[in-house]
C-alpha cells in the first residue's frame, strides 16, 4: 500500500505554522510525503530557516492576497483575504502538483483552524481533510459549543459576547470560565462570526487532531469522536536540540543562562502575538527589576517598536538578558529556569509541561484564559497575576507572585510529575497509537 501524500497548510500565524511543521516533521519521519504550503510574505521572512529544515518537506507557496505593507497582526482582515483569494489558487496548485506526478497525487490535506474553507476545495477534489487543531481541545469545544451556548442564552448569537456576567463550566468537570473570557470574546465580532461559520466547515474532517494528551485534557476530548489526541508533537517530532521555529532565534541566551545556578532563571515570554500597553510594559520592566533574580525576557522587535521602545528611565535590567526571540523548547528544558512567565498559549503551554516547568499566567486572548484555568485550578502547577482597580497588574504584583511561586514546593513537585505523565504519552503511548491509526486511515 503506497505512502500517503499530505498537503499541510496552516493558517499564516507562527502559532500555527509551528505545530502543522512538528506534525509534518512526525509524518514524514513516518515515511510520508509531505508537502507544506505557506504564504509567499512568510516565505520572504523565513527563507533561511527553511533552507535548515532538511529535504523531507517540500515547500509551496501562494499569495495571501494582501499587499506588503497591510499590517498582518490585523486578523479578522488576514481571514477575508485568503477567504476571498485563495480557494481558486488552492485548487490549481493541487490539480498542477498532482499532474506533475500521478503515482505521487496529493491524498489527504491537513489544515489548521481559521480555513476552513480549504476543507471544501479538497473535498470537492475528492481528496481527505483533517485539522489539526493549533490551540487546547477544550477551545475547540468552546467552537463547537457556539450553537448550544447561544439557544441557553448565554451570548448573543450576532457578536458572541456574554448576555450577563457569569461563570460558566463548558462540560462536565472542565474547567470553570468567565463568560466575558471565552475563546472569541476579545476578538471583535467579526472574528466570532468568521469561528462559527468556520467550525462548520471544519465538520468536513473526519479527524479533529490535537496537540494534547487524554490526560491534559480528558472532559474536551470526550465532547465528540472526531476529537484525537496525538500530543505533545514537540515530543515525537525530533529530539530537544533541533529548532523546527520560522523566526530567527537568538542563541545567546543558552550560554547565558549555562552561567547561572539551577532553578534561578525566571523565564518571561508572551509569544508571538500579544502585544502590551506602554504603561503595561514599563510596569512589567519595573517588576523584573524588583526580583532582584536574573530574568531573561523575549521581547520581540515588533513590540518592543510599537511601545515607542518603552523601557522606563529607572529600569536596570543589569540582571536580566533581552533577546528578540528565543529557543524556547531548549531554555524551557534548561535546568537553570525557575518559572516561566507566560502569556498560556498553547504551544508555550505544552512546552513549558513538558519542561517541568511553573507558571506565571497572564493570558491576554482566545483560549489563554482557558489554558490558565487548566494550569492553576486542574493541573495545579502554576498561579495567576491578579490585575489591581486600574487594570493593571503592578510591579509589585509580580514580584510577590514570583516569590510565592518560587516558595512553592507542592507546585514544583506537581509541574515534575506532570511533565512525567505527558512524556509518557508519547513514543510508544497512546498518542502514538493514535498517530498511527490516522496515517493508516489517510492510507485507506
């Protein structure tokens, strides 16, 4: 029986692309053939970091139909445009990638969220379609359950904001939400709009993959059967050493922090997306100094710009290193790292269990909030940042969190034994077993 053929596409975000190219790593050390279709703007961004992936993955690109200087953080406008443009160039490029090699034809498209619509144009090839879900299993829950939560009463079925403020439990023993805190609700109603159109379309799947483990997340993925956890990819993607990011990183700060005890490192990164208030972020800078422990902090070019480079004249920082970006799996797995101050997305949440590693939460949008709930009040390996009367969360907030955490023994014991269960989930575990019955269903 010939190999499958997959076409990955992910939505053109780094939150997407990285975990759909850990996943095309995996199927390709599985012997499949893989072909990874990105957006001709990132392929300009990354072209070094391609050129290092290796000959497994053959790249594609296609436009995304905006112009060069369109400001791409603005998502709701990046979803009509590839909507609008993109489907006809999809279908060409399949019918012309499956001429140049009809032994080879394309045999299953894999997609992340936000195109939906590319489920269709495969369909309508006669080609197989599954997604692989970038974000936890309990938002892709949340977007299945818009149609339940609107006929409750719950948001208003037009902009998905909450009718009244409430806590809520999406499923039965999962974790409890603030309505105003669902996955959609600081993302404007066009987005709410775009997300329930799309998880429709996604039904034309069968597979609903997950980058988690029945264990993390064991109420989401009991909500439907299309739901298959194959988790952590970062794991059975490639060992610890090897980058799979599109962004250049700043290797620099493994040297530094070979310099420093174990356990003495407080880690702080907001991934790729989040962007901080100017008032925020000196007060954040003010806090770090406050420590008076050694920091390394991601700050990407792009903020650090977009807050007027606003470090505030008092900030030291003479015990910290700045960096633009950075290796986060290997500092995550650093033995000088005490905790990690994040913003809970999911790929940085993944890493950081799979680090062992404490949490500072301070979700900012989409499932953060939910992923928050999981490391403090589920997992218990982490705390949230309490914002004061202004909406702030001050200086001394986070340093007194810091403390408490660090002083928390029952919290490092947890964050040890839950990157134990997930490791154990991997080579040989049950999202291996799952992993091979998805590419002997993409072989059928």
């Amino acid at each position: 029986m010939p190999l499958p053929h997959f076409l990955v596409m992910p939505y053109p975000i780094l939150g997407h692309i990285n975990p759909l190219l850990q996943f095309s790593q995996v199927l390709a050390k599985h012997g499949c053939k893989i072909t990874f279709l990105i957006t001709e703007f990132n392929q300009r961004r990354v072209k070094n970091a391609i050129e290092h992936l290796g000959s497994d993955i053959k790249f594609v690109t296609l436009p995304d139909g905006l112009d060069h200087d369109d400001d791409r953080s603005d998502q709701p406008k990046v979803i009509l445009s590839l909507r609008n443009t993109m489907p006809t160039k999809l279908h060409k490029l399949i019918e012309h990638i499956n001429a140049l090699d009809g032994d080879n034809k394309i045999t299953c498209l894999v997609i992340s969220k936000n195109i939906g619509w590319a489920l269709e144009v495969g369909h309508n090839l006669g080609i197989k379609g599954a997604v692989l879900w970038p974000a936890s299993a309990i938002a892709l829950a949340s977007f299945e359950s818009i149609p339940r939560l609107i006929d409750e009463g719950i948001i208003n079925s037009e902009t998905g904001l909450p009718t009244r403020k409430q806590e809520i439990q999406l499923l039965p023993n999962s974790p409890m939400i603030e309505t105003v805190n669902l996955p959609w609700c600081k993302l404007g109603k066009k987005f709410f709009l775009h997300m329930a159109e799309d998880t429709k379309t996604l039904k034309l799947a069968e597979w609903w993959l997950c980058n988690t483990t029945c264990d993390l997340e064991p109420e989401a993925l009991s909500l439907s059967s299309r739901f298959l956890p194959i988790g952590p990819l970062m794991m059975q993607s490639d060992d610890t050493n090897k980058s799979n990011s599109f962004w250049e990183e700043d290797s620099t700060c493994l040297d530094w922090l070979n310099q420093h005890p174990p356990q003495s490192v407080v880690y702080v990164s907001f991934g790729s997306l989040a962007m901080m208030e100017p008032t925020q972020f000196k007060e954040l800078a003010l806090g770090l100094d406050l420590l008076n422990k050694p920091f390394l902090w991601v700050v990407r070019p792009d903020n650090e710009n977009k807050v007027n480079n606003a470090y505030p004249d008092e900030f030291h920082g003479s015990k910290g290193k700045i960096v633009g970006w950075s290796p986060q799996r290997k500092i995550l797995n650093h033995p000088a790292i005490a905790c990690f101050i994040s913003h809970c997305g999911w790929n940085s949440t993944i890493e950081g269990v799979c680090g062992g590693t404490p949490f500072l939460c301070w979700p900012f949008f989409s499932d953060q909030f939910y992923n928050m709930s999981y490391i403090c009040d589920v997992w218990k390996v982490g705390l949230g940042l309490d914002k004061d009367e202004n909406g702030m969360i001050s200086k001394v907030e986070i340093k007194n969190k810091v403390e408490q955490l660090l002083d928390n023994k029952d919290i490092q014991t947890r964050s040890l034994k839950l990157k134990e269960i997930t490791l154990m989930k991997t080579n040989g575990g049950q999202s291996s077993k799952n992993l091979e019955k998805f590419i002997n269903w993409a072989k059928e």
